[in-house]
C-alpha cells in the first residue's frame, strides 16, 4: 500500500516534466482562440460517442442528448469563447445548441441508430429534407 502512494505521488509530482504542454496550457488558460474545423468535429465526435454511450446505459434520449452537448457546450465557451474560425461574430447558445443537436443526432443515426427513437428520426429527417436546396 505504502509503495502504491509513493509512486501515485512521484507520477503526479513530476507529470509536468514528462507533460510540459499540459502544464503549459494551464498557464496559457485565458488566451481564447476560434476554434478550427478540426476542434469542432473533435467535439462533435465526443458528443456522439457520450450519447451512443448514455442511451446504452438506458438513460433517455433528452437526458442523453443534454449530457453529450454539456461537454461540447464547455469546450467551446471555455476555450474557444464561443468564436470559430471564419465566423466573425460570437456563436449564441441558442444557435449553438440548435446547430450542436442537429449534428449529434446525425451522427447518432450513423453510430447508433438504434438509439434515436423513430420520433426523433423523423423529426430529423423532416428538418434535413427542409435543408436541401429545391430543385427547379
């Protein structure tokens, strides 16, 4: 037991030198950045994968859906202040949220489609269809 709290100690001691970004992006904590395209669907694929994981756990679909979008939310007004690159103005919640949702339950169908009630899936679909351009 005595040897097991004497290496949790040292690994945590000397983390930052074997993880100097890590203790480098404490310091740098307040420097907001836009978030690239390659940030965004990092957290979309997060999100996906925390509400396939939710709705495995028979937790239901809004409780899932809230729980996946809270982390992606966190990232992206914690450490890119709301911004992406080539937005020019700061992204609402409110179109975050409409735009964060739509995303998680396309990749929901594409993950785990078993997971999207029929309800949902029409709902989806209905707002997809909406989306297209109109052919003339």
């Amino acid at each position: 037991m005595l040897i097991r709290s004497l290496i949790a100690s040292s690994l945590v001691f000397f983390a930052p030198f074997f993880a100097p970004q890590v203790a480098d992006a404490q310091q740098k904590k307040n420097q907001i950045i836009p978030a690239t395209n390659a940030d965004v669907a990092t957290y979309r694929m997060m999100s996906a994968v925390t509400f396939c994981e939710a709705r495995a756990r028979e937790i239901d679909f809004d409780k899932s859906v809230a729980i996946a979008l809270a982390g992606q939310h966190n990232a992206f007004y914690t450490k890119h202040g709301g911004k992406a690159v080539g937005v020019d103005k700061k992204i609402t919640e409110r179109q975050f949220f409409n735009s964060a949702g739509f995303s998680l339950v396309a990749a929901a169908l594409n993950f785990c489609p078993k997971s999207v009630p029929e309800k949902q899936k029409q709902e989806f679909e209905k707002a997809a269809a909406s989306l297209k351009p109109s052919k003339k």
